[in-house]
C-alpha cells in the first residue's frame, strides 16, 4: 500500500479552496493568532525537540507491569509476546511508556481532544455511514485532553521507527519523518482560515486517498493499494458471520479458538445459561440507551445469539474484549458488534482526569469529536461482569469496512505519501477541538517546527529500540513470561 522509490515532498491533501474557503481575519482572529505565538514563550519550537532522559526516568518494563493487575492474567504473555516482535510493536503498546516521557517535554499549553495513541497503524480506512470509504483515525481508547503537539510526536516517533524497520537510508527516514509534520503544520494553518462547518465536514475518502498514491507510486504499488480496498468492502458482518461462525443444535455459534477466540460458556463453565442471557439483557439495554433514537430503532429489529471473547490489537491484550452476534431477518442478515472494555487513559496521570466517569463515554465522545464520522452503533455502557466486577465498555461494529496500511514491507515513496495524508488528518481532528487558529500561529510559517519534531523522533526512536530491548531481556531471564507468535 505504500509506494516505491525515493522519498520525495508532495503536496498537502487540501480539504477545499484556500481562498473560497477563508474567513475574515477579524480582532479576534488576530487575538488568537497573538496567543499562539505567545505560546512560543513557554515553549519555543526549537525546544520541542528536546528529548533527554535521565537516570529518574521510570523503567519502561516496570511501567507496563502496572497495568497488568487490571487485565485478564492468562493473556498477558500473548500482549509481551506481541510487543517484543519488533520495535514498531513495542512502539504501539507502549503508549504508557511515552505519556510518561511526554510529560516531562516541553508544553505549548495548546489543548485539544488528543487520540493518546496517534501512531501510523492507528490510522485507516472505514466506511461512513453513508457508506463511502474514508480515512481517519481509528483507535481512541486512550483519548484525553492535552497539549496537541504530544499526538504529534506520538505520530512522528512512529513514522521513524517505522521506516527504521525497513531499512529505509538515514536521509530518506528523516524525509518522510520532516514531511509527515510539515502535512500537520501546513495543513493546521489552512485549517486556521477556514469556517466552523468547512473544518467539521473536511474529510479524505478513498478516492482523494488513491489519487495522491498514483501520483506519487509506480502501477504495481497502487494496484496493492486498490486490492486493500476493494478488500476493505466485503469486511462486513456478513462476512465475520461466515469466518467466525458454525451452526450448532440449529443456532448459529462463534467457533471456539483459544486463547484468541473463547465462547462465553467456555470461560464460565458454571454459569447458567440463563445467567447469561439475563446479563446480557441488561447489558445491552444500558448500551441501546447511549444510542440515538433511529440508531435505537435498528437495534431493536435484531435478536441476541451469542458471544466470546476476543484477543485484539498488540497493547490492548488483557483488556477484556467481547465480539457480540445478532441475527436480524434470518441467518443472512447478521450483526456482529465488538464491545471494548475502556480503562482509564494512559494520559489522565500527565495530562489531567477526564471528566467523563464512564471511561466508555470518553472513548466515544473522544472519537465523535475527532472523527468525521463514526460507527452508527458507537456506544458505550457500564456493566456488573459475570465475575461480579464493574466494568467499562464502549461498542461498535466489529466489520465495516476496516483496512490500515500494512508498515511491513512498506517502501519509502509510499510511506512518504501515507505519512503526509496521516498529518493532515491528524491536524483536521485537533482543529475540531482546539484553537486552530493559535496553534496555526504558534506552528508559524517556516520549518523550524518541522525539523525540531523530527530530532525528536530519532531520539525518541533510539529510546524505543533500548526500551524494546528491555523488554527481550525481561522475557529472556524469566522475570516476564511472554508467548511469541500469537
């Protein structure tokens, strides 16, 4: 999905007109723009390159283990196992680790709703509700209030380490890394200009997607690029019900495959069924309340048949995840929902509580803020488990369309592209929630914000690589027990 050749420049994914789009630049615009460039005070760009650990900083394998307790025991070495394949998985469930590092960096004091996690793998395709594929961010569980440039260095440091893994020449890596932010900071700025609802209705679907991939890629690149896609059509409910299921005594069940995939009655043998169906009723009522009243309607018209537990993503492993099957007309009209279990953010240490105390509700809220558009059966709920625990969930559709970049075996023109759309996208969602118009000024109109991002990202690459390293040598001598290729 991502090119082939050199990287090069190429030009930001604008979301309209500059000039038919702007607004006038009033008392208070400029009032805005003076704040973000008073923000340079506190935090002059070319600090914010600054990353330097010292002998106080907490030990990263330490920092992971405490958030073990709260998650499911038997599946933690699948989550070490997954962490400790390559640096870029370490990367990605590790976002702990970096919240910690970030909050001792430098802060412009520039707050928007932060995604926590905005690394180049948590960004994709998905289908709208008006059923076009579009692309946007797509995990939010660590969603939070805070200073946007903490997304920004999260997405930075992985473009690094990412193109460190293949390989990529040390020019070419710092390239792709430079233009990755410049995307964010060209693209915040056109964002400052723009009217309220121009901002909210901005979004890049799959059309605008492949159109700046042929201009930059050879045909055999773009050609994988239009199978991802064409892929990404048919992942659908239907096609999960066809993939995870098997009809037993004449009802349809979700196929047994531990530990990744474990049938409720296989995890509570001697729980009653009628326990069960009884929980899930009232689970299900206090999700269908989070919905709005049409979303409620279609709800409605399906019937409850099965769940299990499922094993998902690489730093999510030991959250508890459900996949929920719903049968509507009959047997070919299947509804497959994956309820998340959503903890406290991995921010809300650094970066301040949320005010949301259902943790569920600041996954969604955070996502309806962010996103252009989201799941039709985005929800959330607080439920008493089957072990007797209170817990958080938020719900969605486990199928709709869902495709990411594929970072493994990626090469540097393509992730060039890819790194740049995911800029602009990042910058499009902070300007939902934040002043656009200060962090636009506080960005300013040269590089130096670019550049100083990027010596962040290599150091931070290089901490990453002796954190991963860590890590190996914890499982090696036995003080973590981590199942690898799982």
């Amino acid at each position: 999905m991502m090119g082939k050749g050199r990287a090069t420049s190429v030009k930001p994914v604008e979301p309209a007109r500059r000039r038919k789009e702007s607004v006038p630049r009033t008392a208070a615009w400029h009032a805005r723009a003076a704040a973000g460039k008073q923000a340079r005070l506190a935090a002059p760009l070319e600090d914010q390159a600054v990353f330097e650990p010292t002998e106080l900083r907490a030990d990263p394998v330490e920092l992971l283990g405490r958030q073990g307790p709260a998650r499911v025991q038997e599946l933690l070495p699948i989550r070490y196992g997954r962490m400790v394949s390559s640096p870029f998985a370490f990367y990605r469930g590790a976002a702990l680790v970096m919240a910690a590092d970030l909050a001792t960096t430098p802060s412009s004091g520039l707050r928007v709703q932060l995604c926590g996690d905005a690394h180049l793998s948590n960004f994709g395709f998905y289908a709208s509700p008006e059923r076009h594929l579009v692309f946007d961010l797509n995990d939010f569980d660590e969603t939070l209030p805070g200073p946007f440039e903490w997304d920004v260095k999260r997405l930075a440091a992985s473009v690094e380490i990412a193109a460190r893994s293949q390989s990529f020449r040390t020019r070419e890596t710092r390239a792709i890394v430079v233009d990755a932010v410049r995307s964010y900071r060209e693209s915040m700025r056109t964002f400052a200009e723009m009217p309220n609802q121009a901002v909210w209705y901005a979004r890049l679907d799959a059309d605008e997607f492949m159109a700046k991939l042929r201009a930059a890629a050879p045909p055999e690149r773009t050609r994988r690029a239009e199978m991802l896609l064409a892929s990404a059509r048919t992942k659908d409910s239907l096609q999960a019900f066809r993939k995870l299921t098997h009809v037993v005594d004449g009802q349809p069940r979700i196929i047994s495959d531990p530990p990744l995939i474990v049938p409720v009655e296989e995890l509570f043998p001697d729980q009653r069924g009628e326990t069960i169906q009884a929980q899930m009723e009232d689970l299900l009522a206090a999700y269908r309340a989070t919905l709005v009243s049409d979303r409620k309607h279609l709800f409605d018209q399906y019937r409850f048949v099965h769940m299990a537990r499922k094993v998902v993503g690489v730093g999510s492993v030991g959250t508890r995840a459900w996949i929920l099957l719903f049968e509507g007309l009959d047997g070919g009209d299947p509804l497959f929902l994956q309820a998340k279990e959503a903890q406290s953010s991995v921010l809300e240490q650094y970066a301040g509580v949320s005010e949301y105390a259902n943790h569920g509700e600041r996954v969604v809220a955070g996502q309806r803020l962010m996103r252009a558009s989201s799941d039709i059966f985005l929800g959330w709920q607080r439920t008493n488990g089957l072990d007797g625990v209170d817990r958080d969930y938020y719900l969605r559709q486990l199928r709709d369309w869902k495709a990411s970049a594929e970072v493994e075996g990626s090469v540097p023109e393509g992730m060039a592209v890819y790194a740049r759309v995911c800029g602009w996208t990042l910058a499009r969602a902070h300007a939902r929630s934040g002043d656009r118009v200060a962090i636009g000024a506080y960005l300013g109109k040269h590089d130096r914000f670019d550049e100083a991002i990027a010596d962040f990202a290599s150091a931070y690459a290089d901490q990453n690589d002796k954190d991963h390293a860590a890590l190996r040598a914890a499982i090696d001598d036995g003080r973590i027990e981590a199942t690898e290729g799982v």
